[in-house]
C-alpha cells in the first residue's frame, strides 16, 4: 500500500484520467520570449518524466493588449502553433499530460495597450488602462476562446483560463475595479457574465473530449473584494458553462498580504478551497505553499480538496511525484518559498529557475552527467556552496570527502532556520544531510584543515564561507556590543532596547529575531490574526475589519544602516515588501544615511550626513553588529602560496549579503565541468 494513496489515486475527468492527484501549477518562466523551444520542451518533459499528473503551463496572452508585457509568449499564428507541438509531443513523449493557461492580464499589463472594464489604473503599473466598450469586450472574449482552439490544435490536452488574481477577468467581478452600469457592471450577476461567457466560449471553440480549468479567486484579499457567497455563485455558473476543473486562485497581485512566501504557513488556505467543496460538482484543486507529499496527502485526505496544485516545489524537484511514489521523500528537493531564484527572476526578465535546484530552467545547459574520469575531491566547507558541489561531484561517480570545522553541516543556513518565518530552511538542511548519505560523500566534520591535509586529493574545492566585517566603530569592544552570529548561533541574548548596525538581509533577519516571540508562521490562527486575514463568508474579500493585529512585539529594535537609500531597497522584489511591513508591524524603527560614531555606557552615538549632523544617541542595552562579510580565503591562499590549484565558491569567492542562491549555483556548475 503506497504512503500517499489520497494523493497517488488517479483522477477520472470522464474522457480522460489523470495518474494522480498532482497538478504542476502555472508558471511563467520566461523561456517562451526566448525562442528556444527545444529548452522549453525539455523544462515540462523533466517533470513529466517525474510522474505528475497534469502540467499548466505559464500565462500564454490571448491577444497583444492582454500580454503581461509587450511581446510576451503566446498563440498567434501557425509558427506559433508549430512551436508549441514541440512542447506538447515531447511532454507526451514522457508520458505526461499538458494544459495551456490562458491569461489576459488586463489592467496589469505592463504596457501602453493595457484594456480594462473602467479606466482604474493598477498599482502595479504605471499604464492606465483603456475602458473597453462592448465591440471592444466581444473582442476579447473571442480571442480568448480562439486562443483556446489554438492550444487544442498545438496538441496540449486543455486550457486554464485564468480568472483569479487580479487579472482581467477577475477585474470584472468586484467594484473596485469595475464601474460600468451596462450589463457588464453593477449587479454581480453582470459582472460575472464575462467569465461565464468566456467559459462558455472556450468549451465550444474546444468541443467536450478536452480539458477545461477554471482558476477562481477564492478569497481576493483586496477591499471590496468578493464575498463567499459571490466564489460559490460564480463556480457554479462557471461549472455549469463547461469547466471540468475549478482551481484555486488566492490574493490579487496588489494585495498587501503574502500568499506564497516562505513566511505564510504550508498550506495556509487549503480552508479556503474546502469551504466550496460539495458545492459543485467539478474536482476542486486547493493551491499555495504545498510543498512535501505530506501536507499535499492531509489536504486531501481531510476532504479540502480532490486535487492539488503544486508550481515551485517542481522547480526544486522535478521527480516530487517519482520520489513520493518510491516512498523516498526525504531525497525530494524542498521548495523553502523563497523567490529569490523563481518569482524575483520572472521579474527582472530573467529565467526562472531555483536557489535549491540551478537545473531548473537551464535543463538543456546545466546537465550533470557521469565523469569520464573519477577523481578524488576535497571540499572544504559544508555551507551550501560546499554540500552542492560536494552531492553533485558524488553523483556523477567522483570519491568525495566534505569537511567542516563545526561538528554539523549547514554552514549559514543554520542561523537562517531561527529566524521566525524561514522555519523552511530545517527542511533544506536536512535535505542537504540525506542527499550527502545517499550519494556516498564522506563526512569530516569537527576538523579544521590546512593545506597539507588536501594535498592528495585531484581536486579541491574551498567553501570556506565568510566571516564578519569588522565595522571599526570606536567602543564596539563594549560589553553591550554583540554579532549577528553571537545572537542567532551561540545563544547570544540580547537586552530589551537594541540597536541593530546593518540594514541589509541580516539586519533584517536578527531584527525579526529580536522582535518575534513565537513565530507566526508555526500557527495559522496567529498569522491570520497578524496580517489581518478572515474568513470571507463573514467579512469581504477575506479582510478583517479589525485589520492586521500582531503580537507585541518582544523587544525595541532600531534598524540603521550607513547608505542613505530606503532600508531594504535590496531585498528580494517579491519579498522585501513583506519583511518591511513586518519589521514595520513590531515598530521596528529604521534609520538610513547615519554615521556610528562610537558606543559607551549611554548607547549608540550616530550623527547623520556626510556633514556629520543632527548628532544623537540610541539608547539601547544592546548592540548588534550587522555590517556585513568578508570571504574567509585563508585556505585558498595556503594552497596559493604552495603553489597548489583550487577553486574557490560561495562566499569565500564573493563576501556579498548570505545568499544561498549564487552559492548552489557556484557548486553545481562547477562540480559539472570537474
């Protein structure tokens, strides 16, 4: 009996049936502008070789005016259609199954020709969208349903029509972004008669023998949004117009609640999904933060749902379902929620790919295949730059032996797991521990090394890490004065008024650490309650009247930082707004462009300018020093100095913000070549 039968159980939709209850959610990855469709096959062929069920592809537009940006992928003309059947004939090829998402971005098209039900601008972008008039609509319901026939014809086996997260045809259903008072605005019966339409459309441009999936906003987390009752009356016509499949849409892209970041707990909103389920008659599929074939098992087996959706756990690991199948989860790369290699990439016009797996997206380029010669190989640091290099030279047959001086792996990761909100990252380092002992590296670990302990290994790889920046600050030898590692790895504890020196991602990191008592993310009911979310059968949209209420926050923090941009300016696009407002919700005070000019028994004593004005002093118990890293290269210059190669990666390469993502990607790519 499999360990995971609600979730291994195939799915009859009556013409055709699914192999299990794993759908790959829609995500756009930003290899269809580049042209290269061999890579875009092979990106959906890896997963389908990895056992899912059902595939969604990125957002395809419909016409030039729904595209997300100008020039964004879709289907228009025969080239077109003939490129999509690579994808479609390779995926079945590897014996999957693959549905085209459909998305007319309305007003969040990021460009002069943007179209909406009223001319409401996005915060999103800065182009005002044109109202459209009733030729104007028809236009678009036609485009889409032609764009639906398109898909039939470059052999995917349906459509998703994506009508949640703030896209256009979300946009007519709530009265905050449609005024008209045609039969397309004012009641809610007419501003659902678009969506409606459009599925009515798609169904017959596509005949019965194809599926249909409907992407409902659930709970739009935006003011005046939909009720409950609006989500269940729009399934049901939605159902009724021909959908085979609703999915789960959560959030508008502007809304200021985080839905997928590694902050929201797993499976924060299957309750969601179960509050409509019984109410049609179609599979449900229940979405956001998914991501171990545990949670995904519970949320079904407790009747939440009949399917789940699943987009960047298969960009971790593209063989999830295989593993699962094999009763061997603990190999299965875990998506940590981060963005930092997907999201953030998708918009800053790069590919899309993973901080856990650099594979993803690069499936053509980055191929680690058997050596043709074995080696010997030293790494010397088991943070993440190091323990990927090390899994990924074991795996294509080199004898590999890892050493650390600390008695764990985990390197970096092991302060990132403390922090409130980044709880993924135990999963990630145990991920690390298992690959390690399946792929047969050696383990030295407690043992510092020199260069005459490597010197008869072919290969040495220096993952030494980093160590502190010395900020030179006069009294920081004072006994209030701790560091970033002081405090999250030896147990460090700090007084109840602290000044953190560094605004970067460890600032903002020890800050949450200081602040949070426990972590929301570990209690759904608390994070709700933090970040002002309810049910939408008593309050619309999902929105508290009450608001966001966090918790007290434990200590005062204030957050300075030498630059004088805005505190965080460099996290991560999709993220940073969420640690801000977090940081903000404890009362977390930031100051930028300050000057430390020295620590004593009365506190911080900054000033501010290059002038030097304004002198002042935080008065604090404790100050905390995060002002950066330098590379920890002493290795990599004894082996220099004995005249030995090595190559150096992570942050003994480049001592920038801790960032895992440059680090796995050094590792793999190197132990590629090697």
């Amino acid at each position: 009996m499999t360990s995971y039968p609600h979730l291994l159980r195939p799915l009859d939709l009556g013409h055709v049936t699914l192999r299990n209850r794993v759908l790959m959610g829609s995500m756009h990855t930003n290899l269809e502008e580049r042209g290269d469709w061999n890579r875009v096959a092979e990106f959906y062929a890896t997963r389908a070789r990895g056992g899912v069920g059902l595939m969604v592809t990125g957002g395809m537009a419909p016409n030039n005016e729904g595209g997300v940006f100008p020039g964004a992928a879709g289907l228009y003309t025969p080239q077109d259609i003939a490129n999509h059947r690579i994808v479609t004939d390779r995926v079945h090829e590897a014996g999957g199954r693959i549905a085209m998402q459909i998305l007319h971005a309305g007003r969040y098209a990021y460009g002069p020709d943007c179209v909406a039900p009223s001319p409401v601008k996005s915060p999103i972008s800065p182009f005002p969208p044109k109202e459209l008039d009733e030729e104007g609509i028809e236009k678009q319901i036609g485009d889409i349903a032609t764009a639906a026939a398109r898909a039939r014809e470059a052999g995917y086996d349906g459509v998703e029509v994506m009508g949640s997260e703030g896209y256009f045809l979300n946009q007519f259903l709530v009265t905050h972004t449609n005024k008209r008072t045609d039969r397309w605005g004012g009641s809610y019966e007419n501003r659902m008669r678009l969506p409606v339409e459009v599925v009515k459309r798609v169904r017959a441009a596509v005949g019965a023998d194809f599926i249909l999936i409907y992407r409902l906003s659930m709970i739009d987390l935006v003011p005046n949004g939909s009720t409950h009752e609006e989500v269940v009356q729009l399934a049901q016509a939605v159902e009724a117009a021909g959908a085979s499949i609703i999915n789960t849409g959560i959030g508008w892209h502007e809304a200021r609640v985080p839905t997928i970041a590694t902050s929201v707990p797993r499976r924060a909103f299957a309750w969601v999904t179960q509050k409509l389920m019984g109410k049609v008659g179609v599979p449900l599929i229940c979405s956001n933060r998914i991501n171990t074939p545990e949670v995904a098992e519970e949320v079904l087996a407790e009747g939440c749902a009949d399917m789940v959706s699943l987009a960047r756990p298969f960009l971790a690991d593209p063989d999830f379902v295989a593993k699962a199948v094999a009763g061997r989860p603990e190999l299965i790369a875990p998506c940590i929620a981060c963005n930092q290699a997907c999201l953030d990439h998708t918009f800053a016009g790069k590919v899309s790919s993973c901080l856990v797996n650099p594979k993803a997206g690069f499936e053509t380029e980055l191929v680690v295949a058997p050596a043709e010669i074995t080696k010997t190989v030293a790494v010397v640091g088991a943070g993440p730059a190091g323990m990927s290099a090390a899994i990924t030279c074991a795996e294509r047959g080199h004898s590999v032996t890892l050493f650390d001086a600390a008695a764990e792996i985990g390197g970096q990761l092991n302060m990132a797991k403390v922090i409130p909100g980044k709880e993924e990252f135990h999963g990630l380092v145990d991920w690390f521990r298992a690959m390690l002992v399946d792929k047969g590296v050696t383990l030295a670990l407690g043992r510092r090394v020199g260069a005459e302990d490597v010197a008869d290994f072919d290969e040495i790889i220096v993952a030494t890490g980093v160590t502190p920046r010395d900020p030179q600050i006069p009294g920081q030898d004072h006994p209030s004065v701790l560091g970033y590692i002081d405090v999250l790895r030896h147990g460090a504890e700090a007084g109840k008024r602290v000044a953190v020196i560094g605004a970067g991602g460890i600032g903002f990191d020890v800050s949450e650490f200081l602040v949070t008592g426990d972590s929301p993310t570990e209690s759904l009911p608390d994070w709700m309650r933090e970040w002002g979310v309810t049910d939408p059968a008593e309050a619309r949209s999902g929105l508290s009247p009450e608001g966001p209420q966090p918790d007290a926050p434990v200590r005062e923090v204030v957050m300075l930082q030498r630059k004088s941009e805005k505190p965080g300016k460099r996290l991560g696009k999709t993220t940073g707004w969420i640690h801000r407002a977090g940081l903000q919700m404890k009362a977390v005070e930031m100051k930028a462009g300050v000057n430390y000019e020295r620590i004593d028994d009365a506190g911080l004593h900054i000033s501010h300018g290059e002038a030097r004005e304004r002198p002042e002093v935080i008065a604090c118990d404790t100050v905390v020093l995060c002002a950066g890293q330098v590379s920890a290269r002493g290795l990599a210059d004894a082996l220099e100095a004995v005249g030995r190669t090595c190559h150096v990666i992570g942050g003994a390469d480049v001592a920038a913000e801790l960032d895992a993502k440059r680090a796995i990607d050094q590792g793999v790519r190197l132990a590629a070549t090697l």
